[in-house]
C-alpha cells in the first residue's frame, strides 16, 4: 500500500462510495480521482471540543464521499493537522479508508503557534525557530511570514508529524504573495525559486507528491497591483528549477458567488493574450481548487431568490453556494470548511446531484430578470 494518494486508490473509493455519491462527484486531476466537495478545516477556536468535532466531521466527511482534505499548519495553531491525522488515524484502523484513497493538502508560510498563542511571542520564536537554527527575525516578512528553504523543511516535517503521515499529496507555499509586501518582485522571485528547490527535493525524497501556492489576493488581482501573482512566471520558475517534469501542479484561490475573480478576471498572461485563472491554469495543466465555498459562512442564507431558480434540486442556501463553486468549469473541488457534523450531511447532499448545466449557470450571471 503507498504513503499517498494514488490513481487507483482513488478510483477505488470512487467505486466504493458509488451507492452514496455519483461517479461525477469526482474529477479526474493529476491522475487522481478528486471529490467536487472538498474539507477546509481554517476557521474555529483552539480548544478540545473542536478539536473533537473535526476529528468526527473528517470522519463524516470521508463516509460520506469526500476525500479531498486542506489544511495548514497554522490552522487552530496546529490543532487542524492534529484532529486531521486523529481522523484518518480512525479510518484507517476502522478500514473505512485506505491511505491511497485520500488526497491530503497541507501548508507552510505562517508562524504556526502550538496549540494556544504563547505567553510571549518573542522567546516562542527564538526558542523555536531561531535557537534551532530554523529561522531569523531576517528571514520574516511582516512579522509572521517566511518562505526560506530551512523554514519551509522544518514546517513540512512539523505537517507530516501533526498528521501522523509519511506523505503528503499537496504541499503548497501559503499565501506566498504576502513577501511581496516588504521585498522587491526580483527579491520574491529568488526566493520563489529557493522554495521550488526545496520543495522539488522534497519530492524526490517522497514526502510530498506535488506542490503549488495557496492565495488569498494573488491571484485575484489586477497585474499592476503590489501582490499580484503571475501563473506563468511561477509555472516559468518551476521549469528553470526543474524542467517539463516540475511538480508545480496546483493552485488554491477563493472562489464563491461573491468572489468570481477566478472565471471573470483576464488577470493571466498565456503565450502574450491575457485570460482568467482557470483558463490559463486549465492551458497550463495546473489544478485548481477553490477555497472560501461559502465566503466562511456569509453566503449560507439570504441569497437572492433567482439563485434558487438558477441552481436547482437544493434545500438551502449553502448547498446552493457549493453548487455554484463546483459546477464552475475549471474547478477541481470546492472547499468548504465544517467542524460540525451537521454541517457535512448537509454540504455533502449536494455531490447526490449533478453539477448545474453550462445553461442555468451562464443565466446566473445574466443576473435576475426584471
Ligand atoms: N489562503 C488560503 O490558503 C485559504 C484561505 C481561506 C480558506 N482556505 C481553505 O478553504 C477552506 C474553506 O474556506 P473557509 O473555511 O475559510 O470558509 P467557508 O468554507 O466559506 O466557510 C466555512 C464556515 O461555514 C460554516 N458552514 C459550513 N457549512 C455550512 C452550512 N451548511 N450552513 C451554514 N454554515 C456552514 C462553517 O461552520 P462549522 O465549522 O461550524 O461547520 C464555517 O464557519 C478552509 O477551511 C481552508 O481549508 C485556504
């Protein structure tokens, strides 16, 4: 059995769970077989209770289709990874899941506390990274964010521990463009290329399968802009580092019904003409996966009636608005976040049905009719 998400792995599950989701739930994406409904594990506090409750949504979530898992490192202050690794730790020993079947994404960028804030900020980071040798107050970008190749190792290591794994599917650099606020294009691009490197090492060593950048405005800004993130620039560094066969595979971006910058913004250059995000990734061979389904919860009630009319066969708001991410061409899957089990069942009758129709979902930006 591999450490990682495998081609037939995945299309097992997929077989598996086809009394419980249709074979259209999932998407064929770097060779696997990819959940349209994906599990975010961001927002929530840092106690027992929740960690409890990821634990058992994860589980959940899982049994009921999902096998696409994001986290970060800093997510709960590392209380994410842990509750991920206690869930798969449960499926695995109950043979609800195999190792293969289940594409797990991580992430590294942010100073991760452990488990609660510390009492005093400075001596945390001295004795934990620059007494190590791990990181120094050089190294960081608006206090909180580093990149360096040794900072980058030691969280990868710091991941694959919290979540008891040997591998990690998705590795990606988080929210990268964050650099771009204290050091010169020029500057991030070395330092881009020193992460590449590593990360290419890394899988080379087999502790990670692919890798890419996890964004909040990068990618959804106009090219003039300071954090603007270019595709082919980061694609371009990938090959100097190494060649056609680079591991730079996918990208995370939000994308909702009020974020539609992903499909409607010509921010991307390809081969001189400028396009959308998911365009120039689908011309790139990159993945895309949306994050924010539900814009952390805001799109989950009130919406405008005519979605309804528009994104049909669905009982509330919230189903609607993951309907909306994962029917949008060009989406590998939609994250949403869900520390209640409630909430699972409730998101993950949405993979019962079909994406909506390329004709209901072009009325839905025709808007509403007078
Ligand atoms: N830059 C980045 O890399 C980045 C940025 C943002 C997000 N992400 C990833 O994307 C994932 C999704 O984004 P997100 O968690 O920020 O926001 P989200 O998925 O838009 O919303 C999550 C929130 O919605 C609630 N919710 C879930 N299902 C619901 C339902 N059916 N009805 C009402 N409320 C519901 C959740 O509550 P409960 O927890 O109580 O279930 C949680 O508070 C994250 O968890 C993270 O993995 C990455």
């Amino acid at each position: 059995m591999s450490n990682y998400a495998t081609n037939e792995g995945t299309a097992r599950y997929r077989e598996r769970s086809k009394d419980t989701v249709p074979h259209d739930h999932f998407r064929e994406s770097q060779g696997l077989w990819m959940s349209s409904i994906g599990f975010g594990s961001y927002l929530g506090n840092y106690d027992e209770a929740t960690d409890i409750r990821y634990r058992d949504a994860v589980v959940r979530a899982v049994e009921l289709g999902c096998n696409k898992i994001d986290t970060a490192i800093n997510y709960r202050f590392q209380r994410s990874e842990r509750s991920i690794g206690k869930a798969l730790d449960i499926l695995f020993k109950d043979g609800k899941a195999s190792r293969d079947e289940i594409i797990i994404a991580s992430k590294g960028g942010y100073i991760p506390f452990d488990g609660a804030p510390p009492r005093d900020m400075r001596t945390y980071f001295i004795d934990t990274f620059v007494k190590p040798g791990i990181a120094t107050p050089d190294d960081m970008v608006s206090g909180s964010h580093c990149m360096t190749p040794r900072y980058i190792e030691n969280q990868l290591e710091c991941s694959l521990k919290n979540m008891g794994l040997e591998c990690i599917d998705i590795y990606y650099l988080h929210n990268p463009e964050e650099q771009l606020q204290e050091v010169t294009r020029e500057e991030f691009h070395k330092r881009i290329k020193d992460a590449f490197e590593t990360l290419e090492s890394k899988v080379s060593q087999g502790k990670i399968r692919t890798y890419g950048t996890a964004t909040w405005n990068g990618y959804r800004q106009e090219p003039t802009a300071l954090g603007y993130l270019s595709l082919e620039e980061l694609l371009g560094i990938a090959k100097e580092v190494a060649g056609e066969e680079n591991h730079f595979k996918v990208i995370q971006l939000p994308f909702n019904l009020a974020m539609p910058e992903a499909l409607v913004l010509k921010n991307q250059g390809v081969d001189g003409q400028m396009t959308s995000v998911l365009e120039a990734s689908w011309k790139m061979g990159i993945t895309v996966i949306a994050s924010s389904s539900l814009l952390q919860s805001q799109l989950s009630k009130n919406l405008p009636e005519f979605i309804g009319e528009c994104l049909t066969g669905l009982e509330t708001d919230a189903q609607r608005a993951i309907q909306f991410v994962r029917s949008t061409p060009g989406i590998s899957s939609a994250l949403v976040g869900m520390s209640n089990i409630n909430h699972v069942e409730e998101n993950m009758k949405v993979a019962k049905i079909p994406p909506t129709s390329i004709d209901n979902f072009v009325k839905l930006f025709a808007g509403e009719e007078e």
